[in-house]
C-alpha cells in the first residue's frame, strides 16, 4: 500500500480527520509514521480546523502499536525518533485534538491517544502498555501518565504491562467519555460541537495556556499566563466580542470561526 494511503487525511467545516488506515491493527510501522507526520502537517496547515480527530478504520483497534520488528537495536533510534516527533507535533498543535478510540489501544497506540487532549472510547476499549513483557518501557507513557493520574497507578500500569478497559480510563481520568458499544461516531459528533462552536482564537490561546501550566511551576505558569491573556487573548476581536454579546444577552458572532 502507498505510504499516503496508511494515514488518511480529511476535512469536514472545522473538523479534520486523522485516520490510521493500516487494518486490521493499524501497527505503526516506519511508513505508517511517516504518513502520519505528513498528515499531521496537513492539519497544522489548516488555520481553519478547530478540532483535529485522530481515529482508525475497523472497530478491532485504534492501533496495537509500534512495529516490534523496528525495536532491533539497528532501527530503533530512528523507530523513536519518527514515532516521537509524531507525539511532539500532535501536541504542538494549536487546534483541539480528540483520539477516537475503539478496540485495542496498546504501546504506541495507548501512547498516540495520551498525546491528544481528550480521548473518546467505545465501551469495549482496552488501554495498556505491554512493552515491559519485551524487556522494555514505553518512553511517552512514561513521561505522560505519573501527571495524569495517582502515581502508583501509573507505576503499575507501566511495570505490570496489564491491560484497562474504557471504563478503568475514565475512573483513572484519562478518557473523558465512553461511548455505547457501536455509537462511537454518535457519541463522537455529540462531544465534537462543544469545540466548533467556541472561539477559534479563544481555542487556540486557552490551550496554549494549559499547556504552559502543565510544563511551568505554579508562579511562573501564572505570570506567562497573565501575559497571554492581556497581551493576546484581550486583543482579538472574538474576546471584544464574547463579553459584548455576553452584557447585550445575545448569541456571540464569532470572527475567528
């Protein structure tokens, strides 16, 4: 199959689509990565895409992983280096990102979900990172989760390599809704339009100032935030405009759409 073709882009008003196309387990093998990079900067070229979703064709798996055979010790720096950039671009990216998770999410999979922002499962989804039964760790997983969740939770998830189902995710905080068996793409478009119908720029700011929270202690978070919010948030019209609307009791006409 084409490279293009294992990762498919598409774009429907302010929504864009990442899709693995590489069934039945979508394994995220050297091709597959560089698709995907590709694809990702297709989404980052789409100013007006608000929301990226990061899904898979099939309902067996969002996808089992990185390709074992690219951990032998002669593929493996580039194995890394392909598969990390993918996880720093996707959260690089200034629009909302949603993984859309059914069946199996394992390894780099698991990996590739925890990168977005949200992630929405079908019931009967599993999560985990199997890789400490090949004698090795998942780096993203390893850097991610002791920040999402109880620590020791996270230990165990990293040191057992034992599976989660959709609904542990969510006790755990790391999926942010489950869907009914087959109403993933119901469930999906539902939560979708709580995003599209927001501020594009508020979007975009409001995300970059979780993430300086997430990477920056308390004080100095709050000091770059403060400057984010006068310094840009205040000077976009949609910012004028939402508190307008708000003292008029009227709906919001967003400039930035």
């Amino acid at each position: 199959m084409p490279a293009a073709e294992l990762v498919r882009f598409s774009l429907n008003g302010r929504v864009a689509r990442v899709t693995l196309d590489r069934p039945p387990l979508h394994i995220l093998d050297l091709p597959t990565l560089a698709a995907l990079d590709a694809a990702l900067d297709r989404v980052d070229q789409t100013p007006e895409a608000v929301v990226a979703v990061i899904d898979a064709t099939g309902g067996k798996a969002f996808s089992s992983g990185v390709d074992i055979a690219a951990h032998t010790p002669e593929k493996v720096e580039e194995m890394l280096a392909r598969f990390h950039a993918a996880i720093r671009k996707i959260r690089a990216l200034d629009c909302v990102t949603i993984a859309a998770v059914q069946g199996v999410a394992l390894g780099g999979g698991f990996e590739l979900a925890l990168a977005c922002d949200m992630i929405v499962a079908e019931e009967g989804a599993n999560f985990g990172v199997p890789e400490i039964w090949l004698g090795c760790f998942p780096p993203v997983a390893a850097a991610v989760l002791p920040r999402l969740m109880a620590p020791q939770k996270a230990a165990e998830l990293l040191l057992s390599g034992e599976p989660i189902t959709a609904r542990e995710a969510a006790t755990y905080g790391l999926v942010n809704l489950v869907a009914k068996s087959g109403g993933l793409g119901a469930a999906l478009d539902r939560y979708v339009t709580l995003f599209t119908e927001k501020s594009g720029a508020a979007l975009r700011i409001t995300k970059r100032a979780i993430r300086i929270g997430e990477e920056e202690p308390f004080a100095a978070a709050l000091s770059t935030i403060e400057r984010l919010y006068l310094d840009e948030l205040m000077r976009t019209e949609d910012a004028k405009e939402g508190i307008r609307a708000y003292l008029e009791k009227r709906e919001p006409k967003w400039k930035d759409r």
